[in-house]
C-alpha cells in the first residue's frame, strides 16, 4: 500500500518563500481543498518517464502563427460562459490540471483530486495578491486570455481598475462582457506582444501581470519588456515557466526542458532581466521556482521585478531561486 502524502501548510510556505505569519492567514485558504498525493513506484515512474519521452515530439510549438487557434480557443470559452449564465466558474482555462500525474516538490507525483494543480494555484494566487499587488490601485494582465485572474481580483478588491490584454479579439470581448455584467471595474483591450501599442500608456503606481502568456514568445519579449521599461511601472509579476531555473544535469529537469525547448516557449527572459539588473536598469524583487506544475513541465515559477527610474539609488536586492 502507497503511502498518502499531504502538502503541508509549511510545505506551501517553502514553495512559495513566504513569510512564516503568512501560514496564520493561509492556512485557511488550504484547508478549503484536498492535496493529498502520493509517489510513483519505480516501475510507475520508468513507464511514465517513457511515455513522455514519446509524446514528446508530438507538441505543436507556439509563436506568432498561433494567433488564430488562439481567437478559436477563447471564442469557445466565451460560448461557454454565455452558455453557463453568467457563471464565473466557465472562465477557468482547461491548461491547469490537463494531465494525471503532476511534478511536485522535485518529483511525479499522483494528486488524490484531480483538480490538486488547480487548486495549488488558487492557493498560490491567494497568497499572492495579498502579498505583491500592495496597495496598487491599477492592474493590467497581459495575455490575459479569458480573464479568470481578473475575475478572481475584482471580486476580492473591488476598488482597483483593472485592465486584461491580449492578442486574441474573442478573449477581449468576453472580458468586457462579463465585466458589465457583473459589473466589475475591468476593462478589456487587444495588445499584442510582438507589435506593443505605442498609443498605450499605464497609469503611475500600476502593477503589470502575466501568468503563463510571455511563455508564448519564444525569444521574442524583449519589445515588450523594453515597452515596459519606457512606461515605469511598479512591478512587473510574471508567473511564467523559466528556463534557467531547471538544471540539465537531472532527468527530471531535462524533460522538463526538453519539453519546454520543443515547444518553443520563454527563452532568455530571465536572463535578460538579470542582465538589467546588473545594470541597474531593475531590482529583482523575486525569483522563485515553485516546484510544482504539470506531467511536463512547471508552467508558473514567479519572477517580480520593478524598473529603476533614471536617478534613483538603490542597493540591488536579488532573491535567488
Ligand atoms: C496559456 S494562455 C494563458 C492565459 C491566461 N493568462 C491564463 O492564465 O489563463 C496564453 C495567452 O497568451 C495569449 N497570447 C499569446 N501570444 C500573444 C501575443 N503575442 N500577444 C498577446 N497575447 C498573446 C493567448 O491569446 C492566451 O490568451
């Protein structure tokens, strides 16, 4: 008989670095869900290594061609939500929980709910708008997709104006339909990150997301971080799967990458930004591998960091992963 393991509240601490007081408000937050699991047996973990190393090649690789299939998979979610009335709940993308086994804590493991990875990341999205949006009164998403980030936010702090982005005019309209409708202070708008729109400025003190969406640019985000850099906004929270945080050296990372790499996905970003750190151009303000994400890869490390205005002095702080 396997043994049943149970992520602990400490556990979530550790993933998510977290301060030890942060565990009194958590707690409650995690205790809303099952994350028990449990380990694979060697012969388990062998045929499942297999099994990934045949799909492997099967991927599609994701870039400026994808736009379209894009437009078709946010048309479908918005049907959905029309079709639902109004409920919230049709907004969550099927990405999140797509596979069986998931990677956790530095293994495979078997979650007991199936919905375990999506579950951790509401856990983990709780902890982090308490903890990094502050006081931010303006919000934007970019590559927002059908929005569920946002709906989360606005029904947790109603007084922020909150703003979703992205390439794909059927999420941008879902995003303004159901923002009416429940009457949130969110608006929708198309940006696309390789052609950044000139004419759009973020307000001051404006805190910029992104949760598995810069992914999709391969190597080709420094327009859109460079765009950022010239508009100065608090902080920049990219939840984002991160190349250099995997070690090539074990199997369990090298699929991961391998993965990654095939796909096409994030390529340099995190280089890049400790490049503009060096240069004191940013502070990193974190730099995180949650260790934990789907059967292939880890979809959401965390990477904030905040532009340095011309003048401003400051000792450079890096929170190494
Ligand atoms: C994996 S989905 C993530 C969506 C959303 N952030 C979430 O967590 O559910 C990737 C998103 O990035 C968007 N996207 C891909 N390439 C883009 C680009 N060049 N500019 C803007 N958005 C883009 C897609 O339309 C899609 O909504």
């Amino acid at each position: 008989m396997e043994e049943i393991l149970t992520l602990t509240v400490a556990q979530f601490l550790e993933a998510f670095d977290a301060d030890p007081e942060d565990g009194e408000w958590l707690a409650e937050e995690i205790a809303r869900y099952d994350f028990r699991y449990r380990r694979l047996s060697q012969e388990e973990r062998d045929a499942l290594i297999l099994s990934v190393l045949d799909r492997l090649d099967g991927f599609t690789q994701v870039g400026a061609h994808r736009q379209h299939i894009w437009e078709l998979a946010w048309g479908d979610v918005a049907d959905r939500y029309e079709r639902s009335r109004g409920d919230l709940s049709a907004l969550e993308p099927g990405f999140i929980g797509a596979t069986r086994e998931i990677r956790l804590r530095g293994d495979f493991a078997v979650p007991m709910d199936p919905k375990f990875e999506f579950h951790f990341f509401r856990v983990f999205r709780h902890w982090l708008y308490r903890k990094h949006l502050g006081a931010a009164r303006q919000v934007y998403e970019f590559g927002c997709g059908s929005g569920f980030n946002l709906a989360a936010l606005a029904q947790r702090a109603p007084d922020k104006v909150l703003t979703g982005l992205d390439w794909a005019q059927p999420a941008v309209d879902l995003i303004n339909a159901f923002a009416r409708k429940q009457g949130f202070n969110l608006t929708g708008r198309r940006f696309d990150f390789f052609n950044p729109d000139p004419e759009l400025k973020l307000e001051p003190g404006a805190v910029v997301m992104t949760f598995c969406a810069l992914e999709q640019t391969g190597v080709g985000f420094r327009d859109f971080i460079d765009w950022l850099l010239e508009r100065q906004p608090e902080r920049v929270i990219s939840m984002e799967p991160v190349l250099e945080f995997y070690d090539p050296a074990r199997l369990y990372d090298a699929l991961a990458l391998r993965y990654h790499r095939h796909r096409n996905y994030l390529n340099g970003y995190y280089t890049y930004i400790r490049e503009l750190a060096a240069a004191g151009r940013v502070e990193i303000l974190k730099a995180r591998r949650l260790q934990y994400g789907s059967l292939f890869h880890e979809g959401t490390s965390m990477l904030i960091w905040r532009p340095i205005s011309v003048g401003e002095s400051t000792g450079i702080r890096e929170n190494q992963a």
